[in-house]
C-alpha cells in the first residue's frame, strides 16, 4: 500500500468517526485534497484511490496541471482570487471558493458566460474582522446579497 493510500485510508477513518460522533451519515462528508505543490501523478493517484475532489489554490499552477489529470477529478479554487485570474479561474474550475467582493463575483460570472458555463461560488466572510486576512466584512457581504444574486440571470 502506498504512502498516500495509508494516509488517505486514516483520514477516511476519522471522518467517519467524528460524523458518527456528530449522528451524521459519513457519506455526507466531502472530502478535497489540497493539491498545491503537488505533481499531476499524485493527483492521478487520488482519483485512482477514490478521491476526485481537488482544491488548488494558484491559477498558473492549475493551469499546467489540470490538463494532466484525469478528466474525473473535479476542481475548485481555494483562497484569495485576483481579478486578473479570473479568466483562467472561470475556465479551468467548477467552484470558485473565497470570493470576497463582489467585483470578482461579477467578473467571474462575466468570465464563465463567455465559455458558456455557470460557475459556482462560496463566499468567503472575515468575522473576526482580522486585517491580514480577506474576506468580506459581516455586514457587507448580508448587504451584498441582492447583488449577488442577480450576477448571472441575464446569462441564464
């Protein structure tokens, strides 16, 4: 057994474990492998063991990398997205997580119309109000909400 496939077997574990504890069916459970860092074999290895959720979090990185990867694996954009990757983000993932303005939610969406495709976002919400880190503020993103869900009717 590989190195990945015993650590992966003990995640696996736990997560089953700690959602029993919390009366939760595991199956529920989504689990994502970081892959930052990581080759395209590694990646191939997951997918090979069972696991096709794939979070990166650098567009030039994803971008030579996903084309290497079984076209199984799903991807999702994890952190802080620049405006100027947007392009490139709308166009190599399903999900894109942490989007803290609503400039990028718009451009994002501009972005997938022109490839013909909807793309998911998450939000990301800065409640400790930390200055070192991205996010909306609380009070901005619930204000947001209308705007927000208006991005992408017009493409619908």
């Amino acid at each position: 057994m590989s190195e990945l496939a015993t650590r992966l077997e003990g995640i696996r574990q736990r997560i089953e474990s700690a959602a029993m504890r919390a009366g939760r069916d595991p199956a529920s459970v989504r689990l994502m492998a970081v892959t930052k860092n990581h080759p395209a074999q590694t990646v191939a290895e997951a997918v090979q063991l069972g696991l096709d959720l794939m979070g990166e979090n650098r567009v030039q990185e994803a971008k030579a990398k996903i084309p290497q990867c079984p076209a199984r694996a799903r991807w999702h954009f994890i952190g802080h997205l620049q405006s100027n990757k947007a392009r490139d983000a709308a166009a190599l993932f399903e999900m894109v997580q942490g989007v803290d303005s609503l400039a990028i939610a718009s451009e994002l969406d501009k972005q997938a119309a022109k490839l013909g495709r909807r793309l998911g976002i998450l939000l990301e919400v800065n409640v400790a109000g930390e200055s070192s880190k991205f996010g909306w503020n609380p009070d901005a993103a619930v204000a947001a909400i209308p705007a927000l869900n208006e991005i992408g009717r017009a493409h619908v």
